[in-house]
C-alpha cells in the first residue's frame, strides 16, 4: 500500500496518511504525492470537497525526522528542503478555493499540526491530542503554525502553545477554535464525510465564492471587501445553479447542482 493515497468518490476527495506504523510521519516523498494530489483536485470538476485524514491511531506526528535530516546539508538546503518540498501543500491550498475538512484522528504533532490548521475546518476524534512542538526540540514552527495559528486562537494564546509545546486535547481544541467539533473515534469519519457530503451537495460556485471572499477579507478593508462581494455576487447570480436554486425553492424540493 502506498505511504499516501488520493482517491475521488461521489464529488469528495480523499487525501490518506498512510504510515500508521510511524504514526503518519511524512517523508518528502509523500509531500510531493500531497501537494500534487491538491494540484489535481484544484482543476478536477469531479472534486468539490476535500477531506484530510489519517490511517490507523494517528492524524500526524509531522516530519520524519530520519528521511529529513539524512545526509550532509547545508544552512540553505535546509531551507531549501521547506521552501520548495515542504512548504508545497500550504501553498496549494493556498490557491484552492474548494472546502477542505481534516478529520483528526489521535495525535497531530509538529508539522502534523500545521497541516490540519492550514484546513478550512478541523474535525476531532475524542482522542486527538494536538501540540506545535517544535520547541521541544529547539526548533522553530517550520510548516506555518506561526501563521495559522495565531488567526484562530489570537496572539498570546498563539503564542503560549507555540513557546511551550504543550498538548491540547480534543475539547480544549474546540474550546479555543481549532477545531469545529468533536466526535467519538468511531464515528469521526462517518461525521466528517456526512458533512463533506452537504457541501458537495451545495451549489459549487457560491461555495467556492464565499470561500475566498473569506478569506480575502480577513486580510483587507471593508470597502474593497464589499466591492468583491458586489462581483462574486454578479457572477453568481448568472449561474445555471443559481437559476436551479431558486426554480428548487419555489418548487419545494431539493436542488441538484452542477457547477455551472
């Protein structure tokens, strides 16, 4: 079986962890498997959600520390190593405007942390345990965490997990808004997929649209905000699907969407 699996089923697509053995550790190999993954499901009509997730007891235990550190390297190619391997995922999903759910399953570590924050929404089995412990090693949060983090906890909490490394368990990370909601283990992907699956059932465009206006306008004004709702709006308004939801509507049944 490969260390990362990437299938489509029914309009949601599925990236695997596949390395239970080593609690989902990734190796530079399986980065590139993950950002190409995204890469297709960007352009991939078929893709209208993206679920995140890991095999066996684990979500992620970050980077395998035996397949990073091995050979000679120099300052610059250990910059190199997160610039053009690593960093590849956040910078995908940075221009996919596609919902993209993680399901967290046991512990997420590290790197592993980073990339379920770099997801749209985090859901949690009871026994995730999350914790950005680079420190713990002396090192720096190298996969985002300084990024994401921050704008979903604030500053000095931010800031408090990242200094210490401490583990936060499944309903603390609900508590403080990292994750959405928490689940038995035993019904954490049944509940993730049941909610990927609304939003796949959802008018794309619209989704697609709210997604990166959100995101465009935690970073702007209120005047530019409103300006590229305004066009969103325009745009959206002259879908097939739009047509479809209000003709749904005023017939009293369900719509059935086609991305148009």
């Amino acid at each position: 079986m490969a260390d990362l699996e990437y299938q489509v089923s029914d309009g949601i697509g599925t990236i695997l962890l596949n390395r239970p053995h080593r609690k989902n550790a990734f190796t530079l190999e399986m980065i590139d498997q993950w950002a190409a993954a995204i890469r297709s499901a960007r352009f991939d009509p078929e893709v209208r959600v993206l679920v995140l997730t890991g095999a066996g007891d684990a979500f992620c235990s970050g980077v395998d520390l035996d397949d990073f550190t091995a050979g000679e390297k120099s300052v610059l190619d250990h910059k190199t190593v997160l610039t053009e391997r690593i960093h590849q995922v956040a910078l995908a999903l940075e221009d996919f405007d596609k919902p993209v759910l993680a399901a967290v399953n046991g512990v997420a570590v590290g790197a592993g942390m980073d990339m379920a924050l770099m997801c749209d929404i985090r859901f949690v089995g009871e026994s995730a345990r999350l914790s950005e412990g680079y420190v713990k090693v002396g090192l720096v949060p190298g996969d985002g965490g300084c990024y994401f983090l921050p704008r979903l906890v604030g500053t000095a909490k931010a800031l408090e997990l990242l200094w210490t490394g401490d583990f936060v368990d499944a309903a603390t990370a609900v508590e403080l808004g990292i994750a959405s909601r928490c689940y038995p283990d035993d019904e954490l992907l049944d509940q993730t997929y049941a909610f990927a699956r609304r939003l796949a059932d959802g008018p794309p465009v619209a989704i697609r649209a709210i997604k990166r206006t959100v995101y465009q306008s935690a970073r702007t004004d209120l005047r530019t905000s409103l300006d590229l709702i305004s066009s969103h709006m325009a745009v959206v308004q002259s879908t097939e699907d739009s047509a479809e939801a209000m003709r749904a509507f005023k017939e009293k049944r369900a719509p059935k969407f086609r991305g148009r």
